[in-house]
C-alpha cells in the first residue's frame, strides 16, 4: 500500500493547484499547512496561503515550494 503523503508537487502551482491547496487551507476537516516560524515567528495556526509561486505566511518571512500531492485530490484522504 503506498503512502498517498509521499508524493509532492513543486511550486510554481498552476491555478487550479492554488485554488485547490487554498480549499484545502480552509477545510477544517484537515491540519493545513503551517508558517515554518513555528512560536518564534507567528503565533500559532497561522496557515499558509497558497500562490503560483508556493505558500506564504501572512508574516511575509516564510514560505514553501512544495504541498502534497494528495490535496489536489482530497477524496483519497481517508481517516483511520
Ligand atoms: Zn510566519
């Protein structure tokens, strides 16, 4: 059985990406994805907004260039 979190994509995201990881940010079914500033930085659950270019903070310092495949497709989620 493989393991639907291995697989990523990489930024830049086309416009479907983006919108999809941002449905993905706001439902609350799932953790989103988080500013790697952790404490130090941003209060905590400051999630990252997704654009073409990757994710970013509302703190503008971090930001990240891959996501997980499987938020394209949050069908195959499952919880166990
Ligand atoms: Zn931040």
């Amino acid at each position: 059985m493989s393991d639907i979190w291995e697989s990523k994509i990489q930024a830049p995201f086309n416009e479907e990406q983006v919108q999809k990881l941002n449905e993905y940010q706001q439902n609350k079914s799932f953790h989103p994805y988080t500013c790697g500033g952790g404490y130090g930085c941003c209060k905590r659950d400051i999630s990252y907004a997704a654009t073409k270019d990757g994710w970013i903070c509302p703190c503008g310092v971090y930001t990240q260039n891959w996501a997980h495949t499987v938020t394209q497709d949050t069908s195959k989620i499952k919880c166990v």
